[in-house]
C-alpha cells in the first residue's frame, strides 16, 4: 500500500552540496528579502537546473483521414511506428490521438489504427468505435504477445465482429527468426481477403512477435458482408504458449496470425497479433517481406488494390556523421525502395540541405545493386530519378561540406515525389558547431563578500580541428553593474590543432546578488561560440535544497514548499537540480545541504543496482562535513528508498556510524490512523535532543529507522526521535519480523 500524507523525515547530519550553473534572476530579484504573511524574513529561491528536462504534451482536437491512436498508453506510439506512419500517409492525411476517443475525433475518418493499447477504453469510446464501423469506417488493431497484452482491450471491440484475441506468445521450433518467439510466418489461406490482397504474389514471408486470434460467431451475423477470414496462419509446429509457460491447444493453421472481417457498411477491420512486426524498433517493420505487407493491408482496409498501394518509399536516412565543424565532410545517404513488382515512373525527390552544408560539386550520386549513376542537384529543384524496375533499390548519396561555424541545428529533409504527388518523406536532424569548445568558469562561483569580493574568470579555448585557428577573440557580453573586470576583450593569437588556449579576467563584485555573463569567442570563419557562466555574491552563507537525484515529486521544492519557505527564514535557497558539483563543497559558501529520499533513475522499488550518488559525490559530500559543512538527510520507507544501492545513504553515512535500515516503522497504538504513521513524544535524552524537542508534543513520523556503528572518524552520536514502547521496526511489511522494539527504534 502506498503512504501518502504523512511527514517522511529520517536523519539529521550536519554535512553540504550542489552545481554551479543554474537559472539565475536578475541581479535585484537575486538581492530581494521578501516577507512572509506573519512578517518573517523570506531570503530568495536560486535555481539549478543543469540536469532539467522540459515535458511536452499535446492534444489532437481536428479530425482528419486516417487517425492513429496513441491516447490508451501504448508502447508501440507514432514514433516506434514512424514507418508505419508514413504508409499510412501515402492513402492520406495522418492525425494522431493522444487522449480518449471521441465521435468528433472519428467524424470524417476512413481509418482508424490502435497499435496495442494498455488501458481500458471508456464505454462512450467503445460506443464512438462501433458506431464508425457500423457508418463505413475501417479499422486496423495490433497486438502483442502476452507479458504486454491486454486482450480483454480489443476484445471489447472486435469480438462481436467475430475476432477474437488470446493472451498468447506465439512460437515455432523451427522456422524462426533466431528464437522460437520470432517466428516466420510463410502460410497464406487462400479467401476473399488474401485473393483480393493477391498476398502471395506479394509478400512470400513476414517476421512476427505477438499473440494470436481465434475466428468465433459474429454476435451480430446480419451486419456481416464477408468473414471473419484468416490472412496469415501457423505451419505444421507453430504452436502459442502462455504467461504461466503452458502451451495453448491451438497448433499450426489454427494459430491465426492475422484476421479480418468485412461489414455490410462497407467497413474492413484488419486484426495482427503484432505491433512489433510493424515497427521501427531494430528496424523489424524491414524484415523479410513486412513492409510491403503493412502497404497491402492497409491498402485492403481503404479498399486499394495492391497497385495503388505498393509504391516507392523512402526507407531510410542516415549519415555518416550528424554533428559538422567548419571544412568537414561528411556523407549523407537517401535509400528508396520501390515495394511493386512492377516498375514505377515518374519518381524525383525535394530535398532540404541543412544551410550550414553544401553539396559538393552540386552533383548526386545514385546507387543501385552494382551501378553508379552521377546526377546534378540543384537546391530548390527537384532531384530526378525516374523510373524504378520493380522491387528496385536505389541509394542516393549525398556528399556534403560544412560552411559555417555556429551551433545551430536543422532537418535534412527528403520528400519522394510519385507521379506530382507528394508519398512519403523522412527527416534526419544535423548540427552545425564551431571549431574549438569552450569552458569557462570562476575559481569562486559564489562570494561571501564578508570575506572577499574578488574572483577570477578563466576561459579555455580547445581547438577540435584538424588546423590552426589565429587571432581567437574572447569578448565579454552583457556585463550587469556591481561587477568589474580588469578587460572586456583579450585575444589569443594562435592555437594548434588539439591544444587549449586560455585567458583569464580578473573581477571584483561591489553589490550583492546573482550576476550572469556572456563571453563570446569569435574565431572568424571557423565559428562563434558563446559560453555563460554565473556568480553569486552574498553576505551569508546560503543553504542547497537538492532535487537532482530522481527524487519523487513530493520531495522536490514543489513538494516541500512549506519546507523550503521555513529554510528561506535562515539563508538563500539554491535548488540543485543537477548533479553535485565540488565548487559548492565548503563550509564557507554553503552552511547546510538538505537531501531529501534521492532514487535511482529507474525509480524502481526492485532496483538494487542503480547508483544514487556517483564516487565523487560521495568524495565530495564527506569532505565537505570533515570541514566543518551541515548535512539534512531524508528517507523513506523500505518500497522506495535505497539505502544499499551503489552511492546510497549507507555508503555516505557508515564512516560517521550511522546505518539505515531499508524498513518500515510501525505502532499499532499511536498512531494517525494507519500503523506506519507513528505518532510519538519520546525524545533522547541528550543535549541537542532536549534542545530540538523544546515546545513539541508529539511528531508524525512515517518511514524507515536508523542505529548506530562503529565509525570510521572521531564522531559523537545523538538519539533526537524515539519510539513508544509499542512501535517496532520490520524490514518489509508490519506481519514480518521485528528488527527494533520501543525506545530502540531511532528514527532521527
């Protein structure tokens, strides 16, 4: 069960940390002491947010031809079937579904794809799916096999069409792809469907991973026109198996693949026990003869002939290099593949060449089987190609330079274009930067100008090419007042292929607050690059917050607002979001550091090997106590907290003889309801317990406990939060063994 509501407070050390980039206010919003309802003193909030990842959602309201479903959690979304996708287009606009499904989303639609879906679908949308089928709109389902298979999901939908889905793996001992989970499917009944697909003619074999279907009475017989048919079936040992390792009594020809049934509305529903032989993943969409099966089918559901379906596409993009300095060379290949067996005229490609590179000589290269064909390129002009033989393969290779040095990033851009028609398109993104990298930094990010306000900026230029840069200008941009440098410019005069040249200004810091600077590196034609670096200048010392170690959102800043303002009533917040950087690491910049529950990446409760804090942050956090630097420590109970991974608390805290528990703390006579939520007045009896529990009645605690070692270092231990006598300690759950009982329950 998880706990919510409840105070999660484990330890105190007094120890510090942080980073030294973070987002940073103006230098007056950096200096403002605001003040509180009650008339506290609130000191400012600074970010770090080096390690900040920006979220994006979106939501379709537009109806449209096709649309694609990704609203019901599915793995398998636009971008695993980005080919996929793209067949799609080729019979028509693409609009992609990222919430529940609604009348108006399918209103105007001939096709509706659900590549497997992980959560239920509501009745309203069950309602708006049958009542598109039933107007003449098609559908095509996809499945998976049974350890991310919810078959009761499609079932709701097609079972009363008489397609009914098994919670499966399909297998086969002898004709697979590597194992017996992969097999090839290379049986193809001969019905109304696969005649009208001509599938034989076709598609000879296709690569599958999932579960498989069983044909049942339609509940609905008169709305019936033709089927439920088989499309694609087992041979002789194709066999399903499931979760529990069991096998199915379904075998060979009885195990269906692929299914469909057509309606008296004219509507064809397609059924795969795969998303996966459709998918971009390890390129399986591109095994044996899958592609061209994905065109048929959804030709088959659009009521398209093979034909009109198998068309060239574009199948591939890549280069052999994605990120260009000034005078690289690079190549970029464009793969086209015609799916017929038929030729196809008419062929050209519109392409988009990122404006840092140009194409050498404005000449193309076309590759197919042993032939080599040079053609001209002319940007904004169309790229000729042809006619295609059927089942042909073209590569178009692209020899290309890069003509400017700046960071800046674009799309290599490809269009195929069949008879004026605009089929297919695929994108690669590229990057464009100068000739050296630049790194910058103070020897002392922040300032205590009660001790100094002096620091030096240090820039270092390394140059990344092949050749010597000359005459590399360093330039100070938007300097704020209340800080001076001894020179705004310096150059440097010549730096070799792999060295490093550096400069250094010299600053002095008249006011408090956060200062940001631009410095600008200018080397001509090999590029500008510009780099930021921040200082903060205070009269105290100031307290870090971290939130950088995957913590769960309500032990983050947001989550412990409360928390953060009373800890604003002390210092300057800073709020690490980043890993901990040894800048922050002393005693005379940073009076305490608060940790709370870091996690793992994983975030996992069965993650026993994901690192919490790398070595040198553990080098650093130690160092920084031995110097005199407090710590606040915060943990959790045993499904969420990590004491024992790599980098973890016990890694930390053991050389100061202090253990955690990955336990749970329970009384089942004080409490605030539930047992964990210990409520408890037992304070030790010590100088600093006395002195923290002055006032308090009682604390609501609920987590893991602590207990103390031998230490590594001369250290002296307080007991400050106790248990009653009836609170004990387990390693998991309140049934399992009692690990502490009463007053030998630490839990701070």
């Amino acid at each position: 069960m998880k706990k919510k509501g409840i105070i999660i407070l484990v330890l105190v050390i007094f120890l510090t940390v942080a980073t030294n980039n973070f987002q940073i206010q103006s230098k007056e919003e950096a200096s403002i002491v605001t003040t509180s309802k009650d008339g506290r003193n609130l000191y400012p909030i600074l970010t770090l947010d080096e390690f900040a990842s920006p979220t994006q959602t979106y939501k379709v309201q537009s109806t449209g031809y096709i649309v694609f479903d990704i609203g019901h959690d599915q793995y398998f979304d636009n971008e695993k079937l980005g080919t996929y996708i793209s067949l799609l287009s080729v019979f028509g606009q693409v609009i992609i579904n990222s919430d529940e499904i609604t009348e108006a989303d399918l209103s105007g639609a001939s096709l509706l794809v659900i590549p497997n879906p992980e959560t239920q679908f509501t009745q309203e949308e069950l309602d708006a799916i049958n009542n598109f089928l039933n107007s003449g709109g098609s559908l095509i389902a996809l499945g998976n096999y049974h350890a991310y298979f919810y078959p009761e999901i499609l079932n709701n939908i097609t079972k009363t069409y008489g397609l009914y889905w098994m919670d499966a793996s399909v297998r086969d001992p002898t004709n697979n792809s590597g194992r017996e989970y992969y097999p090839i499917i290379s049986v193809w009944p001969s019905n109304d469907f696969t005649n009208e697909m001509n599938i034989t003619k076709y598609v000879t074999t296709a690569w599958f991973s999932g579960t498989y279907l069983k044909l049942i009475p339609p509940e609905h017989p008169e709305n019936i026109s033709r089927g439920p048919y088989e499309i694609a079936v087992g041979d002789l040992d194709t066999y399903a198996q499931f979760e529990n390792g069991t096998n199915t009594t379904d075998i060979g020809a009885d195990i269906i693949f692929i299914a469909g049934v057509e309606l008296k509305s004219g509507a064809r529903i397609l059924a795969a026990g795969s998303s996966d032989m459709f998918s971009d993943r390890y390129s399986h969409i591109y095994e044996e003869d899958n592609i061209v099966l994905a065109a048929i089918t959804i030709g088959w559901c659009l009521n398209k002939t093979p034909t009109e379906s198998l068309v060239p596409v574009i199948t591939s993009i890549d280069a052999s290099k994605e990120t260009f300095m000034p005078n690289d060379v690079g190549q970029i290949n464009v793969t086209i593949l015609n799916l017929a067996d038929e030729p196809r005229e008419n062929i050209s490609l519109a392409v988009n060449v990122p404006y840092f590179l140009n194409v050498i000589n404005d000449q193309v290269t076309l590759i197919s089987d042993s032939t080599e064909e040079t053609k001209s390129f002319m940007v904004g002009e169309p790229l000729e190609i042809g006619t295609m033989a059927g089942r042909q393969q073209i590569t178009v290779v692209f020899n290309v330079n890069c003509t400017l040095g700046i960071s800046s990033e674009s799309q290599f851009y490809v269009e195929l274009i069949y008879n004026e028609q605009i089929l297919f398109s695929k994108s690669l993104t590229l990057s464009s930067r100068p000739a050296f990298t630049i790194s910058s930094a103070f020897d002392t990010v922040f300032l205590n100008l009660t001790i100094t306000n002096q620091s030096v900026l240090t820039v270092n230029i390394t140059n990344d090419a092949s050749y010597t840069l000359y005459n590399v200008n360093v330039t100070l941009k938007s300097v704020p007042s209340g800080i001076i440098f001894d020179s705004m410019i310096k150059t440097i005069n010549t730096i070799s292929p792999g060295d490093t040249g550096q400069v250094t200004f010299d600053a002095e810091v008249s006011e408090i607050g956060a200062y940001s600077i631009a410095i600008e590196v200018n080397a001509g034609y090999y590029g500008i690059g510009v780099s930021r670096v921040n200082l903060v200048a205070t009269t105290q010392r100031i307290i870090i917050f971290d939130e950088g170690h995957y913590q769960y959102v309500a032990f983050t800043s947001d989550g412990m607002a409360g928390f953060i303002d009373v800890l604003r009533e002390f210092a300057p917040v800073l709020i690490n979001k980043g890993t901990f950087k040894e800048s922050l690491f002393t005693p005379l910049i940073t009076a305490l550091v608060v940790i709370p529950n870091p996690q793992p990446q994983s975030g996992s409760p069965s993650d026993t090997t994901g690192t919490i804090f790398t070595s040198e942050e553990i080098s650093y956090i130690q160092s920084y106590v031995e110097a005199g630097g407090s710590l606040l420590l915060t943990g959790n109970w045993y499904s969420y907290f990590w004491p024992d991974n790599p980098g973890g608390f016990n890694e930390l805290t053991n050389r100061y003889g202090i253990f955690w528990y990955d336990g749970d703390v329970y009384d089942p006579v004080n409490n605030l309801g539930p047992t964990y939520a210990v409520d408890t007045s037992v304070f030790g009896n010590n100088s600093v317990a006395k002195l923290m529990s002055a006032g308090i009645e009682s604390v609501g605690f609920a987590g893991t406990a602590l207990d103390t070692i031998s230490s590594e270092v001369t250290v002296e231990h307080y007991e400050i939060l106790l248990g009653n006598n009836e609170t004990y300690l387990t390693l998991g759950t309140s049934s399992d063994p009692k690990i502490k009982e009463g007053k030998d329950v630490v839990m701070i």
